[in-house]
C-alpha cells in the first residue's frame, strides 16, 4: 500500500522549531488550501481547508529558515485526521501532513521570499528533499 498527499497553499503561520529530546529538530506550521468555483445561479462559492504540517530533521531547520506566514508551498507527504470538540462544543476535524518534500513556491504576493534560495526565473520552485547532513552541499 503506498500514501501521498499533494497539496498547495500558503502558509498560516511562521514555522515554529523545537528539537525533541533527542535533538532532533521538528518544525510545525498551517497551510491554507483555497478553492473558489462558481455555483449553477452565478454566485461565488470558496473554501479553505487548513493542514498543520510537520517537517523533522534538515528539512525542519531548512523551512524555519526560509519559509513565512503568506509564503506559497507545495508539500507532499503522509495525512492523518484526527477528531475533536471545539470551544463552542462543535465537532473539528484536524488534517495533520508529516512532510516528505517540501517546495518552495513564493513569497506572499508572489514574490520570493526575502533570503530564500532563488528559483530559475520561469517560475519554477526550490525543492528541498530529506537528507543527510553529509549529503548537504552547503
């Protein structure tokens, strides 16, 4: 059996990084996904569904580095949802990704991020895979 999640928003919140007990680093952060359509009367119709996503190891520290609220990512990786009650007694559902892969997209507005690494001009994204700290060329 083989699970992947592909999904394309902008980001909730600034990264936020700790490091477990071990030291191993581990970055959360919310990601938006909007779709907007047009119903059969002619009037607009939009929904945003939020993941929290988390990142470990290289990756965590590489996204913490780069990525901000606004900033638009595509990020791959495995979904769990888990249920809960909301503060006004409503039943939530929470959609959690561990991430695989994370591409960087651009800034906010569109624009690159202020420090992060440079596309090639046509619009194409920064990938950033999971590796090893010895396979890192920088």
């Amino acid at each position: 059996m083989y699970e992947q999640l592909l999904i394309v928003g902008n980001l909730g919140s600034d990264p936020e990084l700790r490091y477990t007990s071990s030291g191993a680093p581990v970055a959360t952060f919310s990601v938006a996904v909007n779709r907007k359509w047009t119903n059969a009367d002619g009037t607009p119709g939009e929904e945003t569904k939020w993941f929290r996503v988390t990142v470990w190891r290289k990756l965590a520290e590489t996204c913490n580095q780069y990525l901000a609220k606004g900033r638009q990512v595509m990020v791959i990786g495995r979904v769990a949802a888990s249920a809960f009650t909301g503060q006004d007694g409503s039943p939530r559902a929470s959609l959690e990704v561990t991430a695989d892969s994370v591409r960087f997209l651009g800034g906010g507005r569109g624009e690159a991020a202020p420090g992060a690494p440079a596309g090639n001009g046509n619009g194409a994204s920064t990938h950033i895979d999971p590796m090893e700290e010895d396979e890192i060329p920088f």
